[in-house]
C-alpha cells in the first residue's frame, strides 16, 4: 500500500502573532511540524506496519523549511519531498489544494493520502476536503480510527460532536485524523540521525507540471487589532439587594443598558 502524508510547518504554538509592516510576524518563534500532522503521521506509519508499503510525506514551503519534513522522516516515513516555488507566494487554500493534488499525482499509485485534523496556524481543516475535491476521490474528515482495510476499501470511526461515526469508503481516499486516533510516537535516535543526512528533493511548478494556481482570497491590507483596556471593579454592598441595585446604577450611569 503506497500512502503519502501531507504536513505543514508552522510556528511554534507559544509564539505570538503580530502585524509588522503590514506583513504578519511570529517574531523569532522556532518552526515545527504542525502537531496536528503528527497524528496523521502516525496513522499513516501503523497502516503500513498493518498493511505492508511504504509512506512519502510532501510539505509546500519556502526551500529550507524541511523541518516538518525532517520530524516525519525521524518518526519512520520513508520518503519526503518539499514543494516549493516562488510563484506560490502567499496562495491560499484553494491554490495549495491544487498543488497538493499536482504533488499527489507525481507519486504516482497512491491509495491513501492522510492529513491532520488541521493546521495550528491557519485553523480552517478545509484543506483535506479540498484536496480530495480536485483529485475525485472520497474524503473521510475527523478519523478517530481505522477499524478495516483492504486493498480497495476502508471503514472508519470519525469523532463529530453528536458522538461516534462509522463511515466506509472506497480506495484511494483522503483522511484528515484527530488526536483521538494515539499518541504519535517520539522521533528514535537513530531516525533523528537518519533524517538529519536525508536529501529532501525540492518540486517546483515546472516539475509537478502545473502553472500557478490562482488564490481566491487575498489580503490587501494587514494591521494588529486595537488594544482594549479592561478594568475590573467590584460591586459591595450589605445585602444582595443593595449590591444588585448599585450594579444597576454602575450599569445604566455607563450605558450599557
């Protein structure tokens, strides 16, 4: 079974956006996988370790951004790839989707293509569905586990609010997976090694055979939200009367009411 693992780089999530010449900024924040792309790693890696095949993990980025790359390749995926072209400079998802789908097809074969649940950065979890979109195939959302797997079929369990849902798909399909599915495993030492001497090959346009696709969101003008000053004041009084009536005089003296 060929199964491809789509992740993303992102900031750390302590770090702290901000606006800084009309451009976002999350300061000197270190980058890493998106900790919601670990689980789909690890769903991937445990489907192989069931299934036999192998795993390729595909990140779009600028041309060094491989750490994302480097931790899936650390925790057992055998291959990666980074996409990366300058023309692919601030696309939105419906762009990234087409892209992902261009990555996807150069593998070739493919069965599964696995994603996490979404990303901390942008929050959407649009992408997995758009990706599915524009390849045709089925698209099985919030995978808290793989319960069978055969060579042209899966049946799921996805975690929605109302509770648990089995859902059964043909393959090839695309999953996006919770943290519900396990714990992903730590990096190995001798797979830190391993994936610190990896080539990652880098794919431009031209070699996924695409143009540029074009965003349908764009962000003309940037600027960091108004700070609010909040002060708390607190109401006394001898009696629950005479505090709800003085809150309501504070109440009505600043119109709020």
């Amino acid at each position: 079974m060929k199964i491809v693992v789509c992740v993303k780089q992102v900031p750390d999530t302590a770090a702290q956006v901000v606006v800084e010449d009309g451009q976002v900024s999350w300061g000197d924040a270190p980058l890493v996988i998106n900790p919601w792309d670990e689980y789909a790693v690890e769903a991937a890696l445990q489907t192989v370790l069931d299934q036999g095949g192998s795993t390729k993990v595909i990140s779009m980025g600028k041309a060094d951004e491989t750490e994302a790359l480097k931790h899936a390749l650390a925790m057992g995926c055998n291959e990666a790839a980074l996409v990366s072209d300058p023309a692919l400079t601030g696309s939105d998802n419906v762009a990234v989707a087409k892209v992902l789908a261009a990555a996807i097809q150069k593998v070739g074969d493919v069965d599964l293509v696995f994603f996490g649940k979404q990303a901390v950065d942008s929050d959407t979890g649009t992408l997995p569905s758009m990706v599915a979109r524009v390849m045709g195939w089925p698209a099985i959302t919030l995978v808290s586990s793989i319960a069978e797997l055969s060579s042209d079929a899966i049946k799921v369990e996805r975690a929605i609010e109302e509770g648990r849902q089995v859902v059964e798909s043909k393959l090839p399909a695309v999953v996006s997976v919770t943290k519900d599915y396990g714990e992903p495993r730590y990096p190995s030492f001798m797979g830190i090694r391993k994936a610190a001497r990896a080539e990652i090959p880098v794919w431009d346009l031209g070699e996924l055979g695409i143009e540029a696709p074009a965003s349908v969101i764009t962000w003309p003008e940037m600027i960091n939200p108004p700070k609010q000053e909040v002060t708390t004041e607190i109401v006394e009084g001898d009696s629950p009367q005479d505090i709800a009536e003085k809150l309501a005089d504070k109440i009505m003296a600043e119109k709020v009411l």
